[in-house]
C-alpha cells in the first residue's frame, strides 16, 4: 500500500512537471505544421498531372490531339490551385 | 556498383522463383522488409499490451502513444463518426511507419521507396473512401463535386475542376511518402558517396552533413507516416460528413 501511496505521489509531481512544461509542448505542433507544407507542393503538381493525364486519354478517345490535352492542363493548373487553397484554409482554420 | 546512388531502391529475388499463372511472385528484398515491418508491428504491440501496469514499461508507453495519437487525430479531423476506422487507420499508420524506419537502418530496403507499393495504397483508400462516401450519401455524394453558390454559368467548369481536384488525391497521397523517402536516401547514399571520394581530407564536411541529414531523414519518415494517415482522415472526413 506505502508503494501505491508513493506512486501518487509522484504521479502529482509529474503531472506538476507536465504543466510547467505544457506551454512548451505547443511547440510539437510545429511538426504537424511542416507536415502541411510537405503537402502543399504536391497537392499543386499532383492536380496538373492529373489533368494533364485526362486530357491525354481524351484526346486518344476523340482524336482530337494536342487540344484537350492543353485545356486539361488548365484546368488541372486551376485545380492544383483550388487544393492548395483549401489546404490552406484548413491550416487556417486549426488556429 | 554499391557506389551507385540509385542501386539501394533495386529489387532483386530472393530463394527460388514463383511462377502463378505468368506473374512473378517470387520473394523479393522488398517482401522481406514488408513482412518484417509488419512482424515488427506485431511484436511490438503484442509485448507492449501483455503486461497491463500502472506504470507502463517502455514498450507499454510505446504502444499506449501510438493508440492515443492516432486515436486523437482521428478524432479531431475526422469527429467520433470515423471510430469504426480506426484499425485501420492504425495498421496504414503504423505500417509506413515501420517501412520508412526500418529503412533507416544502414543495408537495409525502403519499400516505401517505391511508388508502387504507396500508388497502391493510396488507391485503395481513394477506392474505400468513394465507397463509403457513395454507401452513407447515396448519390448525394456527388454534391461534393458542386460547390454551393456557383453561378449557373460556370457550374460545368467548375464540376470538372472539382473532379480533377478528387482525382488527384491518391496521386498527391502516394507521389509525396514515395518522393520524399525516395529522395531522402539518395541524398544519403550521394552524402555517403562524398566522403569516400574526398577521403580523409575532405570528407569531414559531407560526413557532418550525412549525420545531420540521418536526423532530418528520421524526422520526414515520422512526419510522412503521419501526414498519410492524417490525409486518410481528412477524405474519410470528407466522406463521412458531407458539409460545403
């Protein structure tokens, strides 16, 4: 029983030590925030080259070479664009 | 040979070769460390969840951080509708977590390295998401793609662009865990490379940027394990609670 009672104890003294230390824990959050500027670059070309890759198979379908290809590459363009602004927004909205 | 940057990521047989109906299924390097990464997982929480102490031994403490953070973050982006997810979001987590770190040990192969087995992956959540987007919305999930509050005239352009803009999530997804981890160890291996060419004169400088990026290279295997499963948790938001 005196081991139980020793154990709260410390585990009182640790939670203390914790809260000093929670204002420094905000940094951790850090980590998360690099995290999404990972995503941000690919979330950009991983849009143009979807779109790009649409066009083309589109254009082998209607034989329309290069012409949908290109627009598809804007719309991809535009679509990288609108994910980068939703990531961001969503990175906005966390503070 | 070794000296080759590019020579870590190959995949060579090992044992006899399988053949199935034309496709090669023999074991490779990078079945091996797939399956020790998942041995890895295995063991690690069997040993870590046996004992159930008060004060928790360090595999104990491991295993609790593991389930608490994934817990958590599945929790804040995804809301309490996404706990039936939760295994398998944690075997996704903790599987690339294990490959992008047991590829840090020196000799070793980074399955994760290769865009196949993460292209896979990837799909497979696109797939389960647009699923379980179609089966709790019915074909209300399409309104995903028609953003409220668009005038009429642009809808079209704008549906496309939002069909695009889905398309690309498992490319996103898979292009930046195999990206990052592909050009991680090459950068390594080139480090690696400079201070043997430069020899005991030089190579002192490549030698403190190599332990300097083994640091950094354990931080982005962290942090890519985290942002995939945190990314399945923001499509299974998406899925799940359909709002826009």
């Amino acid at each position: 029983m005196a081991d139980f009672k020793d154990f709260k104890t410390r585990l009182k003294i640790a939670k203390e030590k914790l809260k000093k230390h929670s204002n420094n824990l905000n940094n951790k959050e850090n980590s998360s925030f690099m995290g999404s500027a990972f995503k941000l670059g690919t979330e950009l070309v991983a849009a143009v080259a979807v779109g790009t890759i649409i066009g083309f198979i589109l254009d082998n379908w209607f034989d329309t070479k290069p012409w949908l290809m290109i627009f598809f590459f804007f719309l991809g363009s535009v679509a990288g664009i609108l994910n980068v602004i939703k990531v961001a927004k969503r990175m906005q909205e966390k503070d | 040979m070794a000296t080759n940057p590019m020579y870590q990521f190959q995949v060579h047989r090992i044992g006899p070769e399988i053949k199935i109906a034309g496709f090669d299924l023999s074991f490779t390097n990078a079945s091996l460390f797939m399956l020790l990464s998942a041995t890895a997982i295995c063991v690690t929480l069997f040993l870590g969840t046996k004992e159930k102490n008060i004060i928790p031994d360090k595999l104990q403490l491991i295993s609790e951080m593991f389930y608490n953070f994934i817990a958590k973050m599945i929790n804040d982006t995804a809301g309490s509708k996404a706990k039936p997810y939760f295994p398998f979001i944690f075997s996704l987590f903790m599987f690339v977590l294990f490959c992008n770190m047991l590829g840090m040990i020196p000799y070793s192969f980074t399955v994760t390295s290769h865009i196949i087995v993460t292209l896979l992956m990837a799909i497979f959540i696109f797939i389960a998401v647009t699923i379980i987007g179609f089966l709790k919305h019915g074909f209300g999930y399409l309104k995903l793609f028609v953003p409220s509050g668009v005038p009429i005239v642009l809808l079209p352009l704008i549906t496309v662009i939002e069909i695009i803009s889905y398309l690309s999530r498992p490319v996103s997804l898979s292009v930046r865990l195999f990206a990052n981890m592909m050009a991680g160890h090459t950068m390594l291996k080139v480090f690696g490379g400079f201070v043997i060419s430069l020899g005991m004169l030089g190579g002192w400088l490549p030698l403190g940027f190599s332990v300097a990026l083994t640091g950094l290279e354990i931080l982005v295997a962290f942090l890519q394990a985290y942002v995939f499963a945190i990314l399945t948790c923001i499509y299974l938001n998406d899925a799940l609670n359909l709002h826009h």
